[in-house]
C-alpha cells in the first residue's frame, strides 16, 4: 500500500466497476490529520468499511452516503486543494461535522471505533456559482468509510 497524488489520469471520481480509484484518506495516526490518497484496493488492508457495516442496522445504510457542503474560499474552485488543504473548508467540515458525528452515532450503537483513519470515495461534486458567475461553494458526495 502506498499514497498516490492526485494527478490528471487518476483522479478522485468514480470510475464504476474499475476498482481502482482513488480514495481520500483522513488520517489522525500521528495526532494531527492528515489528507492524503490511497488505491481503492487499499481499503480493506486498512481495515476500513462502510459505516453500516461497521455500525450494523442501527442507522442503516443514510451513513454511508455524505453530502458536505464547502463554502467559498481560494481552494473551493481548485480540485486537489479542495481536498487536500487543511485550510480548505471541506477539510474543516469533514473535522467537524462528518468525523465528529459519526463517532456520536458509533456511541449510540454500541460500537468503538478503533482505527485512526476514515476514508471517503468522492462521486461528485457540484460548484454553486456566486452570483458573478464564479465557482462560489461546491457540495461533495463521498461514500465513508470509517
């Protein structure tokens, strides 16, 4: 296993029934997070699932899939910042939102999460002008592995 950049021939977007796409990692091993991809492959070397395998019937499959809505900044209309800066905004609402509610909903059914990483597997990304025609925000759909 091993991280792979994002480049122009593989990117982050699904590629059906390819098993080769590449998946944002989320990883707090070292006590800060840091972003980086991996193979699709990879996933399960890590240990990551979908969180309705991991957290059984209790919230059932709406976990699995995340919108995240990232709202202007000057990594929002760039694609490898958006997903990779720290200071992008769809960094800061994975932390705090995403990540910090899926360790209250594994709480509520009784399962600990034990790996220091999540994964997500981006399938879209929608840009929402401003009004001066601009790429103002972006709302990103990612399957979650956790």
């Amino acid at each position: 296993m091993g991280y792979v950049p994002y480049t122009g021939t593989k990117d982050y977007f699904e590629e059906p029934q390819s098993g080769n796409d590449l998946i944002l990692l989320f990883d707090f091993s070292s006590g800060s997070l840091e972003v980086t991809c991996i193979e699709e492959t990879d996933l399960g070397r890590l240990g990551l699932l979908s969180p309705s395998s991991k957290l059984g019937t209790t919230y059932g499959k709406t976990l699995d899939l995340v919108k995240v809505y990232a709202s202007a900044s000057p990594f929002t209309a760039d694609t490898t910042l958006l997903f990779t800066n720290l200071n992008s905004t769809f960094i800061e609402a994975m932390q705090s939102g995403v990540f910090s509610n899926t360790k209250k909903f594994a709480a509520t059914a009784g399962v600990t999460l034990t790996a220091n990483a999540y994964a997500g597997k981006i399938l879209r990304v929608d840009y929402i002008p401003e009004s001066t025609g601009r790429a103002g925000g972006a709302v990103i759909t990612l399957l979650l592995y956790i």
